[in-house]
C-alpha cells in the first residue's frame, strides 16, 4: 500500500480549519450576496417598502449581486446543504437524497445525486462531518465552551445503534411522504435552513428554536455527544465509511506506551485511535496527531481521522451576529412610504350560508412623509373596513363584475392592544372612496399606531354576525416568539433522545 | 513538616479528576431520556393546542396556498412529493417564494408558496429547474412556453373594493400585467376583467393600490 501518507497532520489540520471557516463563512453570507437585491426588488409597487428583508444600512452596504443564482453558487462549498448542481451534477445530502430516490425513483439526476456522496464517502469515510458540517463546527465551539465549564465528560461506547434507528425512521418516513422529519433530525440542515429562514424569509423561529435547543442540550450531556450516537447523515457516512479506503492508522503499535490513550482523549467522535483502527466513524481529522506524545499516527491508505477546532470568531459571528441583526431588523427600518400591517378578506359562512366577506386593511402611516423630499411625518394609521354579504350577481353581458350588497349602516371598530382598547372608531355609514357615487368601505385615520400584534376587532352587526371579529396586525418576520417555546421543546426532546442513545451505546465487542 | 500542596496545584488537580471522562451510568442515563423525552412532548403537544401560526398570507378554510410554478397540481401529492429542501427560495429572483413554518403542519412544514401581495413571481422558472424531486416540474423561460404551463392561480377581482368599480379611474393592475389582454384586460371606463390565460404571478396583487387589496390571486380550484 503505497504513495498516499500524510505523516505530520499539522497543514492537514490548517487546511481543514480553512476550509471550514470558509464553509461557514459562506453558509451564512451567501444568503445575503445573493438575496440583498430582492429587498427593495418592487420599489415601484404600491406597497414597495412594506416588507424589507433586511435593516436599510445592511442593504445599503453589500454589494450588488447578479440574482438569486449568487446565493447557489457561494453555498457550493457545503454542497448546498440538502443539495445543488455542481459541474451540471447535483450533490445532495445522502439521507434527503435517499428521499429523493424514493419519492422518484425514474429520476437519473437524482440516483446520480444520491450516489455521488456515496461515492466519497467510500473512499474518505466521514469527512464530510469534519470538513463542510456547519453543525460540526457549531459543537466544536461548544465543546471549547462546556470543557472550560465544571461538567464531566461522558464515554460514549463505540457501539450506537440509536442513529441508524433515526436514519431509518427518517428515511422511511420520507418514503411515506413526511421529509420534514429528516430536515428536522439533521441537525445541520435545520441549522442551515434557519440561518437562511432569517435572512431571507423572515422568520424561521421554530427551526432556530429546534436547533437552540440540541445546542443547550449539548452544552450540558456533550456537544459531539449528537454527531457520534444521532446524526442520520453522520450514520449514512459511517456505514459507508466502513469500506473506506483513505484511514488513520498507528505507525507501529508497539512503540505506544502502555497505557497511553492520549490520541482517545482528543477524538471528537469518542473513537479509539489507540488500538490502531480509529474505527468507521473517523472523519479524517488528525486531532489525535497532535496529542501523540511519539507522533505515532499518520493517514494512509488503511484507516482513521478527526477534525477541528472550535472557530470562535466564525461562531461569534454565527451565533450572536446574525441572531441580532436579525432582531435589529424588526421595527428598524426607515419607512418613508405606508406599511401595510393588516390586510385580510375573511370569508364567513354565517348567514344561512351566504357569504359574508369582512375585509380589514390597516396602514401604518407612523414614518410616512408627503413625498420624498418632505421632512412632513403624516403619523397615525388609517383603518379600512368594507362587509359584503350575499352572493355575487352574474356578469352583466359586457363581462362586468357585479357588486355583492355591502354592509351601509352604523359600524363599531375598536383597536385593541394587550387587551386594552385603544381606539374606539364609530361610522353612521361608510366614508370612502369620497366622491364617488357608491360607497363601500369604513375608513377613518386614527392618531394610534398601529403595531404588530396589535388587533382590530369589528364589534358585531345585527343580523350579519354576532360576536366581534379579531384582525391581527401581522408582521414581516414572525416567529420570534416561537423560537422561545421550540428553544424549550428541543432541549427537552434532544436531552432525551441523547440520554437514550448515551445510555444504549456500547464498547465494541 | 511537609509543605502544603498550594491551593492552584490543589485545584487544578481537582478540574484534571472532574474532567476526566467517566462512563455513563446507564440507568440513570435511560431514566433521565425517558423524562426528557416525556417532558419534551407533553410542551410539544401542548403547544401544538396552543398553535397560532402566524403567516402573512391568509387562508380561508380549507383554502389551498398558491405554489410556485409547475407545482403538482394535487396538493397532497405535491406535499409528498416536496423534500423540503429549500432550493426554490433560494435560487427565486424576486424572493416571492416563502416558506411554511415548520410548526405549520396543516400545509406540509416549509413547503414553498406564493405571497404575492408582497412580492410577485417574475416568471425566472429558476425554481422549477432546480426541484431535485419533480414536485416542480421543468418549465423553459419562454414567454409562450409560460403562457401554456404555468397555471399556479388565478386573480379574483372584488368589485367592492375595487377603484374603478366605485367610480374612479385606477388600472394599476392591468399596467403591471406581464401579459396583457391574454391575462387580464380593462373594460371602459376601466374596470379590469380576468381572462383565462392569467397564469397567477400575481404582480397585479402586489401593485393595487387598495387596502384590503382588490385583486388577490386564488388557487384554481381543480
């Protein structure tokens, strides 16, 4: 066995570390390279600034990007995460791969997708997980924090069958119809996603709160504890990794000390380098190189691996700068046109089981200027009602629309915060559009802004509907709240799920 | 006398012991899981009772959210059939594509849709070439090829709310049509008329101009 050695694993591990800065790096940016643009992409709309992605400064300062193809081509180093086109082939995680296969199984591209990790696998076993994982480099850093936290390490047995049960549950459940549960199992696709939910999609606060939550039990039962006994993919690579060509192997295993385990000590993945076959879950790192005392570990073409360092900078700015700013981003902007918090048509069966069609529309006019070079705030908000009912005569013979009846008496509003009614609005008929011969909406400029979560409650109309109608004030980015109470879900699911598969791991043999 | 151990020394000895990896005590390990995991789903089912999903498009019951274009007709295949991996969002031009939360198991966790009140689609067809699992399927960004395929929805005109119905002059969504008189036309004075070759991109939805919005895009119903 031959030409293929790396002897001292030092540029090994640079390279490595380089590579996952950059993998990192780029997960979290490229969102941003490529999707910045689709910020102000309507300006001519109506509604142009309703919803701005980012914060305006943030905006103002990326560079322009091409189209959306940007965010595809930066994510290429991680493969995209579930999966992109490379060379006009596409890669894919091999667990949603395996989904793909399944859901379509005539499709070329995809077996092609499906097997080409596969492939690699096969040849260097896990390295995935300590090259390109960002969820990898997420527990590194975690494992700097809990090691310098008064917490005991746990042995986890080299034997953990609990992840390729949750390699088959997910799979299989994909075959039924439910991927979610692989995007939610592997935990760096949920990471991947919520980073590119913030940025991109306004919100992604479940996901994020999933994630948290593995995070935090991580921090207290072992952050790698996840990637050696849960991950799905980590387990795929693992029985891949079984066959593989590229190992870490000891030197000579006679010139180790008797008792020396130092190489154990430092795997990431709970492995044994020290009895000279780190076994198939190695991912080719060279950690262990460096805790030999007799530099007695090389990579060849016969057995075992590690990876990283914790990346403190890359992580600060994953786990704090991109959070924040998301936080930062909500309520921030410098509005200079309306925003539209409410704008729904309810449609209510009520009456005899005719329709009965209530729309609300509320414009924040709080930053609105009269035009653009005017420093004149208008302020306020104007709430807008119209209440049809009835069904919608035919087309006139021309192809005109006809006019359901619309509510024309009295009508009660109240807008309502935490609560406590802020506003009460009372018309004797409706008010606009003025100067038109038909009037159909209810609308009155109220000096309450009004803000997300705030609601709108129609009191009843006799004869239409009985009790009050509640209108939400939604808002761009939801979903902060969720990521409190999904945060506490995963912690508790993840400590659980972890405890059993800490619990039911074995030594070999 | 012997000469105390100094209290760094003692210490650190002390953090060497407690950082040493110790073995899991499998009892408690498993009784510890089974209380996490109980604990875990009891918050999670509670939860799902308490479920306020918030999104910004509104869905009337039973009401059926407008997918990207060459989505599968049937939602429940569609549903199946997407591996919620994302890649529409990403490689979409003008960002219309958004996604359901994954709490929001009633239209299949993040499976993509349309807001098109925010942004409207502006027919790249990036999304449907870059489906892996053909829940999108290909469609060539052709203006007649678009005009044949694409049928994600179809605009709904309310005659109550709309401008010109009530006696002015507006047309802001026949001017942001990307296929007048095949998708949408103006009957004078200018009140707008849907035709059957509207495609859903909803781009007249975004550019109305009145609240609650006139013109909204609905599936079309089968």
């Amino acid at each position: 066995m031959s030409g293929f050695v790396v002897e001292n694993g030092r540029l090994h591990r640079w390279l490595r570390g380089l590579v996952q800065v950059v993998a990192v790096a780029l997960v979290v940016v490229s969102p941003l390279v490529g999707g910045w643009q689709r910020t102000d992409a309507s300006s001519l709309s109506a509604w142009g600034r309703d919803a701005y992605d980012l914060p305006l400064d943030v905006a103002n300062a990326l560079p322009p990007a091409a189209d959306g193809q940007a965010v595809l081509d930066h994510s290429r180093v991680l493969f995209g995460g579930t999966g992109v086109e490379l060379f006009g082939v596409s890669f894919v995680d091999p667990v949603v791969g395996a989904a793909s296969v399944l859901r379509a199984p005539g499709d070329v591209g995809g077996w092609a997708s499906f097997l080409l990790p596969l492939l690699v696998a096969l040849l260097l076993g896990r390295v995935f997980c300590g090259w390109l994982c960002i969820f990898g480099v997420v527990s590194r850093f975690v494992d700097g924090l809990r090691s310098r936290l008064p917490l005991h390490p746990y042995e986890v047995g080299e034997q953990r069958w609990m992840r390729f049960v949750l390699l088959a549950v997910s799979t299989v459940a994909s075959a039924w119809g439910l991927q979610h549960i692989a995007v939610h199992a592997i935990a760096y696709l949920a990471l991947q996603h919520s980073i590119y939910g913030m940025w991109l999609l306004g919100g992604g606060g479940a996901l994020v709160g999933w994630v948290a939550g593995l995070v935090v039990a991580g921090l207290w039962l072992g952050p790698n504890v996840y990637c050696a006994t849960l991950c799905p993919t980590g387990a795929f690579f693992a029985l891949m990794g079984r066959f593989r060509l590229v190992r870490v192997q000891l030197k000579d295993a006679n010139a180790c000390g008797p008792t020396c385990h130092s190489c154990d000590l430092r795997c990431w993945l709970s492995l044994h380098p020290s009895t000279g076959d780190a076994g198939a879950d190695c991912d080719n790192c060279a950690r262990c190189f460096s805790a030999c005392p007799k530099d007695n570990l090389h990579i060849t073409t016969g057995r075992g691996e590690r990876r990283g360092r914790p990346l403190p900078v890359v992580m600060a700015m994953l786990l704090l700068v991109a959070p924040s700013m998301t936080w930062a981003a909500d309520g921030n902007e410098p509005i200079m046109r309306p925003r539209l918090v409410v704008d729904e048509m309810r449609d209510l069966h009520t009456v005899a089981g005719a329709p009965l069609l209530v729309g609300v529309g509320v414009l924040d006019k709080s930053q609105t200027r009269m035009n653009l070079y005017s420093d004149l705030v208008v302020g306020g908000s104007e709430v807008t009602v119209v209440v049809g009912h009835g069904e919608r005569p035919p087309k006139d013979a021309r192809g005109r629309l006809q006019m359901r009846q619309t509510h024309q008496g009295p009508l009660e509003l109240k807008v309502v915060r935490r609560g406590a009614a802020l506003e009460h609005i009372h018309f004797d008929a409706p008010t606009a559009p003025k100067s038109t011969q038909r009037q159909t909406l209810y609308r009155a400029h109220v000096e309450t802004v009004v803000q997300v979560g705030d609601e709108v409650w129609v009191m009843p109309v006799d004869s239409l509907f009985e009790k009050p109608l509640v209108f939400r004030a939604h808002e761009p980015r939801s979903g902060r709240d969720e990521a409190w109470g999904w945060a506490l879900v995963g912690a508790l699911l993840w400590s659980g799920l972890l405890s059993f598969a800490v619990a039911t791991s074995r030594p070999p043999g | 006398m012997a000469k105390p151990t100094p209290m760094r020394k003692r210490l650190q000895s002390g953090w060497k012991q407690l950082k040493k990896p110790v073995p899991p005590d499998r009892r408690r390990f498993f009784l510890q899981g089974l209380v996490f995991a109980v604990a875990g789903l009891a918050f999670a089912l509670w939860k799902a009772t308490q479920a306020r999903v918030q999104r910004r498009v509104v869905l009337g019951q039973g009401e059926l959210p407008v997918r990207p274009p060459g989505a599968i007709v049937d939602d429940d295949t569609f549903q199946a059939a997407c591996i919620h991996c994302g890649m529409c969002g990403m490689v979409c031009e003008s960002g219309c594509i958004r996604f359901f939360g994954a709490n929001d198991v009633e239209h299949g966790p993040v499976t993509p849709y349309l807001d098109v009140r925010r942004r409207s689609c502006v027919l790249c067809m990036k999304c449907t070439d870059i489906c892996p699992t053909g829940a999108l399927s290909p469609i060539a960004r052709e203006l007649p090829v678009i005009k044949e395929e694409v049928r994600m929805g179809v605009a709904e005109v309310d005659p109550e709310l709309c401008i010109s119905y009530l006696g002015r002059v507006c047309g802001f969504c026949h001017d942001a049509c990307p296929i007048p008189k095949e998708a949408l036309r103006l009957l004078p004075p200018a009140y707008p008329q849907v035709l059957d070759g509207c495609i859903g991109c909803g781009r007249c939805a975004e550019f109305c101009p009145q609240t609650p919005t006139a013109i909204m895009v609905k599936r079309r119903s089968a």
